[in-house]
C-alpha cells in the first residue's frame, strides 16, 4: 500500500517541482534581462497650445534653452506648452541642426531622447556623480531621497545644454547633492540647495569661470556663483523649499 501511494503521489510531485524550477528560470532571466529604465514614450507630435505629462517631460529636457542671451528666465516646467516652451525647442533644434520650428516633430524627439541613458540619467552625467561625498547616495537631505534624485535628473538636462554650448567640452562635477551632516561637515548652510539636489558645482574643461557663468546665464539658472577655480549652478527659483529669487553673484 505505501509504495502505492508513494508511486501515486510522485508524479504531482515532479510536475510541482518542474513547474517551480521554470518559474524561478524565467523570474531569474527577467531580473537579468528587464531595462532599468525606457525612453521617454512619444505618442504625438507637440506644438504650442498643448498640455500634459508629456510636454512636463518635454520642458524638462529643454530647460536649458531658456534664452538667447544672458537673461533671468527659466522655462517653466507645468506641463503647459506656451511661447517660453516653443521658444527653448527652437533653440534646442538649431543646436542640433534641425529645423527650428518650435514644433517636437519626430526627428526632434529623436534627438530629445538620445540624451536619455537607460537607468533614467543623461548621456554625459550619471546619477554617480551627484550623490553624497560621506557615501549616503541621495539619502538624508532636506527631501527624500527619491526627490533628490528627481531634481538631479532635471539638473543633468540644463547642463546637457551647458556642455553643447561649451563645444561638447566635459563637465566635471565637483559637489552635486550633500547629505545635511556632509553639508556641515564642508560649511554649507543648514539649507543649501545642494541638500536639496538642485545644485552642482561645476567645471568645464579647457574653458575658465568666466565661460562657464557666460553659458549658465542663458541656461535658467536662477543661482550662479563664482568662485575661484568653480562655479555654483542651482535652480533654487522653481522650487517652493529653494531660495525664492534669483541670486547671480558673478
């Protein structure tokens, strides 16, 4: 009787653990093969006049085409697509050599999405960068860290536009986001942009202070500081916990 049993409940058996086996494989070749993060999804072409989600997205990546000219505007980042809007994809499209219309047609999305790296960072910056010299990431700022992060990403797209303006020179990022004990441990104020992830401390190479404040004044920064040997970028103007004017000290 209980070899009966045995060889009559050994069949269901295998087939529970076959089926385990296969679960765990192609959970496993997921895990390995699933992106971090996609493009940005295109559905339609957008033009001034429309609203949405998409062209929140859109204004974020040509927030640093904020003006011709030294100017304290910033392209506003409400999902809205007015003058300001179309103005800055115009000049996004004559840097890369298209027709500038001010109008996201299918080559300008194009060339929007190829400054998009997969795990949701820029084609010259990574996330590496901006994090925390005391090994904290994006962790224990004045926001969270998932904000932090957010607000580093929409800091790599402005200075996507400072470097094309430099000539494609390499930006070195010398202090990006700050912990609140890194911020104080290197004289920061208790509420320094940089603890907010809105902030970097940049260098272009082969080009001075100077040239790099020249390229930021027309790229909607609403901070700009020189120093010495660096220069403070910040967009402190566009969030309600930053400082709430401008400050260009060049």
């Amino acid at each position: 009787m209980g070899e009966r049993i045995g060889s009559a409940l050994s069949a269901p058996l295998r087939l529970c653990s076959a089926l385990a086996v296969a679960l765990l494989v192609v959970a496993g070749s997921f895990a390995l093969s699933a992106p971090e993060a996609a493009a940005y999804s295109w559905t339609r072409q957008l033009q001034e006049g429309d609203s949405g989600e998409d062209v929140q997205e859109l204004q974020i990546r040509v927030a640093g085409w904020a003006a011709d000219g030294a100017s304290k505007t910033n392209v506003a980042v409400d999902g809205q697509f007015g003058p300001g809007t179309k103005a800055a994809v115009s000049r996004f499209q004559s840097a890369y050599g298209l027709s500038a219309s001010g109008v996201v047609d299918s080559a300008t999305q194009d060339a929007l999405n190829v400054l998009e790296d997969s795990d949701g960072s820029t084609a010259h910056f990574d996330f590496a960068e901006f994090e925390s010299k005391d090994g904290t990431g994006f962790g224990s700022g004045n926001v969270d860290a998932s904000t932090v992060q957010e607000n580093v990403r929409r800091l790599m797209y402005k200075l996507e536009a400072v470097r094309t303006k430099a000539g494609d020179a390499a930006i070195t990022v010398n202090s990006g986001f700050r912990s609140l004990a890194h911020n104080e441990s290197v004289g920061g104020v208790p509420n320094s942009q940089h603890t907010y992830g809105i902030a970097a401390d940049v260098v272009i190479s082969g080009q001075g202070v100077g040239d790099t404040i020249g390229h930021a004044q027309t790229s909607g920064f609403s901070g700009i500081i020189r120093y010495d040997t660096f220069t403070h970028v910040d967009s402190r103007a566009e969030y309600d916990y930053g400082a709430t004017s401008w400050y260009w000290s060049v």
